[in-house]
C-alpha cells in the first residue's frame, strides 16, 4: 500500500509537471495542485487503460496520463484564475 502510495506521488508529479509545460503561457497555480492534478491523471488514465484492455502497453498509457495531466492542469489553472479574479 506505502509503495502504491510513493509510486502515485512521484507519477503524478512527473506527469503533473509535464502537463504543466505543455500548457502555453503561465499557470498560478502551486506545485502542490500540480502534483494533486497529475496524480489524478495518473489514476484515471491507468483506470481508463484497465477499461480499454491497453494497460499493457506502457506508451500508450502514458500518453493517456499525460493528456490527462494537461487538461487537470488547465482545469485547475482556469479554477484558480477565477478564484482570484472574483477576490
């Protein structure tokens, strides 16, 4: 279970990160929300993959995750911006 743990933090703050770059212009949001979005990815891509019957090819489920981490990033991103247009 520890190791499941460790595995989706270090994932979903490399595809958290990755997503990040990919996403033109500047995002304001943390590295924490970064790491929470990409472990999102993370977990839905896998769980996507699981339903698609591809989980056994790695690249593709990577690719998967990293969309995935791109539009959690803008999702969050656009979250933030509007929070902190309305304050």
């Amino acid at each position: 279970m520890i190791t499941f743990i460790i595995s989706a933090i270090i994932v979903g703050a490399i595809t958290g990160g990755l997503g990040r770059l990919l996403i033109p212009g500047r995002q304001d949001i943390g590295w924490v929300a970064t790491i929470l979005a990409g472990i999102v990815a993370a977990l839905v891509g896998t769980g996507i993959a699981h339903l698609l019957k591809f989980a056994d090819r790695t690249w593709i489920v990577l690719v998967v995750q990293l969309v995935l981490a791109v539009v959690c990033v803008g999702v969050v991103s656009g979250l933030q911006g509007k929070k902190a247009g309305r304050a």
